[in-house]
C-alpha cells in the first residue's frame, strides 16, 4: 500500500503533523488521506456523512461510543455513522515512519442503493435480516478482496485516469457490498446475542462449527438441512458471506487445523489432516497454503522457531 502512496506524497501540502488532511474528490464520494508524524493523544475526529476508515501504515488506538478500545492495525476498517465522535490516539507515530489511515465517505443516498440491493441479493423467505453497515461504529478485519479493493480506490482517487468517476462508483458499490458480507459474517459467526438462530444460515454455520471434524459434510446436505434447492442454498451463502460454503468450512478446518498444530507439535501433518477432517492430505496442503500462503510444513516450522 505504501508505494500506491507516492503520487499523494509528491502532490499534498504538509501543514501539521497530527491528522494532516489531503481531500480527493468524486461523484458520489470524498477520499481523505490522514498522517500523523508525531505520538499524540486524544486527537477528535467527526464525519457529517457515513465513512469508512481504513489504516494503511501505523497504529491508532480507537475510543468509540459504543465499542471498547481498540488497536486499529493496517488490514482492518471502522464504519462510522454520520456525526459519531472518533477519539484517538497515536502510540508510534514518528516522521520516518507515520500513520497513515483513509476515511472514505460515501454518499448516504449511495449506500442505501447498495444495501437495498444486497439485502434484495440476500433475503431468504421466512428470514428476519436486513443487513446495514452504516447504523453503528463497527470495527471489521479485512479479508484479501477489501485489502485489493483499497488499494485500486487509492490508485484512482490519486491519479489521473479516464473514466474516473465511473471507475469509483463501480469500486465503491462494490466495496460497500465486501464490507456487508464481512458484517453479516462477523454477525452469523459469532452471534454473541442469538439473533441470527434461527435464520436458515445461521443454522448452517452452527451445524458447521459442531461437525467441523466429519468427513462426509456436503454442499447437498446442508441444503436438504434448512430445505433449499442445492443451487439457491450456494447462491444465498455466497451472496451473503462472499464466500461459499465449501470455502466457509475449509477456512474453518484450517482454523481448527492451526490450533492442532499449536498444542501438539509433534502430530505428523497427516493426522493432523484427518482429525481436521480432511479426507485426503494433498487437498489439505492446497488449501492450507492457498488461505495461509505457507504449507502447513513451514507453518509447523515456524511453531518450532519461535
């Protein structure tokens, strides 16, 4: 991401050195570039219109209304209603190595376009959601799409490119809809208050952490559980997670998987394997090094190391 920070750099005015702002302009959004050269406390911040707030380089600890602070790293997102208050603070700020965080903020017409749609995309008869990003702060751990995402959003806000305006349009719909999945997976995985129950994917993903370590769990099965169509129960899990449900129960098994290797570092990457479910070890390898870009030899090393 620092590099896409270049053309910023050559371009913007540094007037001081906690929350410097530079101000990019579109149709239907504003991108705001903060830096912060300096350690600094309880610096405000208040939006008149929903942002999303993304950290690029360096730390913030965050003071939200209605969250416990929190240490707001590169790779992760707060989504903040209009006028909320932000308070935070800058632990390692320094001039060779600043915070750097983007706050992107939408058009409320364009959001409730988008939501409209994907809470369309998303419905499932007899089922009470009705997905939101915008109501309340939320704190989100990006996945690689969001991370990629970004990045083209800075890269077009910066530069001079043909089509601007509809280039951002179609990323920030389609960031919008990263940032809902993201939510409503957040909401259907860990479900702290039961709302989500009885809703028929709800009652997947509980089925699904239950039974993670069965080796005969099917796309169709699930299905015939909360009586869909095959093709409607992949549509409606996909639509509304962004991944699918074979995607969904490898990351768990890998999940599962890592924890394995931690508390017993001597199990051979085979049993390891099975007693995560897997019934064959080569397709364990593939997709443990497509979601942790290592084997699970080298991550089984890195344990060793450290």
């Amino acid at each position: 991401m620092a590099g896409l920070l270049d053309q910023h750099r050559r371009n913007r005015k540094l007037t001081t050195l906690v929350e410097n702002r530079t101000t990019y302009q579109a149709e239907y959004a504003e991108l705001n570039i903060y830096e912060t050269h300096a350690i600094a406390e309880r610096v405000e911040l208040t939006f008149s219109f929903p942002i999303i707030a993304s950290m690029l380089t360096g730390k913030k600890i965050m003071h939200l209304d209605n969250l416990p602070s929190f240490d707001f790293l590169p790779g992760e997102s707060v989504v903040m209603p209009a006028n909320e208050r932000m308070v935070i603070d800058f632990p390692i700020a320094t001039q060779a190595s600043p915070t750097q965080c983007l706050a992107l903020g939408i058009d409320t017409d364009k959001i409730s376009e988008v939501v409209h749609r994907f809470n369309q995309a998303t419905e499932i008869e007899g089922d009470a959601t009705n997905w939101q990003i915008d109501e309340l702060a939320t704190h989100l751990t990006h996945h690689n799409e969001v991370d990629q995402l970004l990045q083209r959003l800075v890269k077009t806000f910066t530069t001079n490119v043909q089509s601007k305006d509809i280039l951002l349009d179609l990323m920030i719909q389609e960031l919008i809809i990263r940032l809902l999945q993201t939510n409503a997976r957040h909401c259907l995985v860990q479900d702290p208050k039961g709302l989500f129950t009885d809703t028929r994917i709800g009652m997947v993903i509980r089925h699904i952490k239950s039974h993670l370590t069965e080796k005969n769990m099917t796309v169709e099965g699930l299905a015939n559980m909360v009586q869909m169509s095959t093709s409607t129960f992949h549509r409606k899990f996909k639509d509304t997670l962004g991944i699918s449900p074979v995607e969904y129960i490898n990351a768990e098994k890998i999940k599962f998987a890592k924890r394995l290797m931690k508390q017993n570092r001597r199990m051979f990457i085979s049993e390891v394997a099975y007693k995560s479910g897997f019934n064959n070890v080569s397709y364990f390898n593939r997709q443990f090094k497509k979601m942790e870009m290592i084997t699970p030899q080298q991550f089984k090393k890195s344990l060793e190391d450290g």
